[in-house]
C-alpha cells in the first residue's frame, strides 16, 4: 500500500514538471517601444532587412535569407560575417546575409503567439547574434518586427539616437540636388549622426518654381502673407492639363480642417488648384474650373508640425500622390459640388490652418512626383555636426540648418504673384 502510495506520488511530481510541448521559455513578444528599444540594445547586430527567401531548418525552426537595408548597430560584424571590406561602415544597402534560427510564430494549438511571421516581401527590423561565425535570430520570435517608421525611431532611441531632424529644403529646384537632416548623440556608443538624399532628380526644361527656400511663404486659410486670396501665376503662364505640383511644407496641427493653399491660373482656361486638410489624416485635392468642381480624397497626415514633401501628379482625369518620397495613391479626379470654386468663394474649409509653403515647383511631366526625393539615403558620421550645437544658435535659419551650410541653388525662374 505505501509502494502504491509512493509511485502515484511519484507520477504526480512527474506530471507537475513534465515540459508543456511549447518551450518553457518563450521569447518575449515585441508590443512597445520598450521591448524593441531592450531588444535593440541586448542584440549584437540590428538591422533594417527585406525577406528574400525562407526555409525550414531542424527543430521546427526557419532561416531567412535578406537584403540588407540598413544597419542599426553592429556594422563592424556585419561586416566580418560578410566579408567586406572598406572602411565605410554605415552604407551596406542591399548586401544578402542569410539569418537562421527563427521559430514559428504559432503556438501548437494553432494559435498566434506573438512578433512577425517571415514573410517573403516584408520588410523587417531584424535582431541577430553571431553563433560560430553565422547570424543567428535573438531569441527567435522577439527576433524581427516589420519595419515602420515608429518602430525605426524605436530602435534609435533604444541605441542612444535623439530623433532626427526635418529634412533640409532641395538645395536646387531641378537636375538633381541634395537634402540633409542630422540628429544627436544622447548616450550613444555606434552609429552615424548625418543623413544626405537626392531631390528634384528631373530636367529643368519647362519646370516653374512658384516658391523657393528663402520665401518665407506662410499660408492661414489658404490666404498667402495676408494676400486676399491665394498664389496665382503670371498671367503669361497657365497651369497645364498634365503636370507635377511638388510642394515641401509644414502645417502646424491646430486644426483638423482647413485649407492649405489656392494655386490660381490666370489665364483661360482659369483653373484653380486647392489643397485641403479635410481630418486628421485625410486630404482633398480640388481641380475648379468654369465647367467642373472635382477632387479626390487622399488618406495622408500633413497637420503634425513635421516639414513633408508631397508630390501630386496630375494627368488625365488621375491624381498620382507621393507623400514623403513614398507612393500613396493613384486616385480618379471625382465630381465635387462642394469644391471652391475659380472665384475663390470661401467654403467650410476657411479655418486658422497655419502653414509654411517652403518650396513649390511645377514640372510639364505628371511622373516627376517619384523623383522629388528619394527613401534612399546616405549615412554619415559627421563630426562637425557635433562642433555646431555649440555655436550661437542665432546662425539658425527658420529651417533648423545652419545658415551657408546648405546653401539653395535656384535653377528655374519664378512665374507666380500674390493676389
């Protein structure tokens, strides 16, 4: 009876600390800018990486093999697992690594357990160790998260970056130029502190720059440097039926509605371009003419106090949108009873919206909105950067740069006037 007594105790303390058939220790989910910034600092290498292809290895797990978009940290290793030379350590675009020892983000019951499956397609923040040479995932399922914008900044603050700065203003209106931004050092051990990318990269012939750095353009309702109504070009020059309207601006985010700017044409056909923010992260773009009220609705955020880049392409009965150097939408120019019209009649749109029109082109190609900027940058540690924040701020423009640092080259003449 004791024997008896004994083996059921026995099985009872097996039962209690027999493995479940999921590992005892699962890797962490990634749910908050916390995870990834703990994450981004325990792993030896991270990265920003496209899923080129995927495949199952021993023990359930799955390797990857990615092009190598950007490196957070670990630049040195990357470096030696792959064999590269040089001494640039920031600029290792599209290089191929391959990356083992995820595991499947199911658990055994079909349920999803947390972080990003490998998709192929998908870009990715990858968190990695060196395991005999190779790249290994940390911790498997906390070992990737897709890439976004937020997750990015993330990772940066996590290494010791403070965000960076807007991007500077296109230094030429046209036949490629450059843009920079540059963020701090906080508590920092790797990485660079300058980012450059290329800008209006399309032939000058026939482009009309309306507003160039340096105007020092503010638009409230709409109405321009307290003008009664909007920007109205020459009256030597029309706005044509197929074109680019590339614009950086800053809206400052009070309201959720109002009108950005009137873009006037003053000769006939008179047609009026309108830009308005119509929700917190919605648009309207208007094409008024004597025959037509039309517009289109483009799900973008402008009113958040950051300078963006958009680019609108018109042709045709289309509307092409990049926000940001990023395709958005491609949308259908629709009947619109509510557009201003060409007489600039005021609507429910006329709030206190606040922006600065920094730089305004007008490009004779509807396909120029892909080459206002590009999502592709250069890294660079610039150590006199850090010799800047030092001196008298009063040498800031408007802009945050340094004033004779990134002087803007005006290539096209100007052909438009207050009204």
């Amino acid at each position: 009876m004791r024997t008896a007594t004994a083996l059921t105790a026995a099985v009872a303390v097996l039962a209690c600390c027999r493995p479940h058939t999921l590992p005892a220790a699962r890797a962490a989910c990634l749910h908050t800018a916390k995870d990834l910034q703990a994450q981004a600092r325990a792993s030896e290498v991270v990265l920003k990486a496209l899923a080129m292809r995927v495949w199952p290895e021993p023990d359930g797990l799955i390797g990857g093999h990615f092009a190598v978009m950007a490196v957070y940290k670990g630049a040195r290793t990357v470096k030696d697992v792959l064999r590269i030379g040089g001494a640039d350590l920031f600029n290792m675009h599209d290089k191929r690594m391959n990356v083992t020892g995820f595991r499947d983000d199911f658990t055994g019951d079909g349920h999803r357990a947390c972080g990003a499956r490998v998709t192929v397609g998908t870009y990715y923040v990858l968190f990695a160790d060196v395991v005999n040479g190779r790249l290994v995932a940390k911790d498997g399922q906390a070992a990737l998260v897709e890439w976004t914008d937020s997750n990015e900044r993330s990772v940066w603050h996590g290494l010791g970056w403070g965000d960076w700065s807007d991007w500077s203003a296109c230094n030429v209106s046209c036949d490629t130029g450059l843009q920079y931004r540059h963020r701090r050092c906080l508590k920092c051990t790797q990485g660079h502190n300058k980012e450059i990318r290329k800008c209006n990269d399309f032939p000058c012939d026939g482009a009309m720059e309306l507003i160039s750095p340096g105007d020092h353009v503010r638009a409230i309702g709409g109405k321009l440097n307290g003008s009664q109504n909007g920007y109205s070009l020459l009256s030597s020059v029309s706005i044509p039926n197929t074109f680019s309207l590339l614009i950086t601006l800053r809206v400052e985010p009070k309201v959720d509605f109002g009108t950005v700017f009137h873009l006037f044409s003053s000769t006939e056909p008179l047609k009026t371009i309108t830009l308005e923010v119509s929700g917190p992260d919605l648009l309207r773009v208007s094409v008024n003419t004597k025959e037509s009220n039309r517009s289109v609705l483009i799900a973008a955020v402008l009113a958040d106090g950051i300078t963006h880049q958009l680019g609108l392409g018109f042709q045709k009965d289309e509307i092409i949108t990049y926000l940001d150097c990023r395709w958005v939408t491609t949308e259908t120019l629709m009947q619109n009873s509510y557009a201003s019209s060409p007489e600039y009649d005021m609507d429910v749109f006329e709030e206190s919206l606040t922006a600065d029109l920094v730089q305004m082109i007008v490009v004779p190609d509807p396909t120029a909105v892909s080459d206002q900027c590009t999502v592709f940058r250069i890294a660079v540690l610039d150590t006199e950067i850090v010799k800047t924040k030092i001196r008298d701020k009063s040498q800031r423009d408007t802009n945050g740069i340094i004033k004779g640092e990134h002087e803007t080259k005006r290539t096209v003449s100007k052909h438009s006037k207050f009204t």
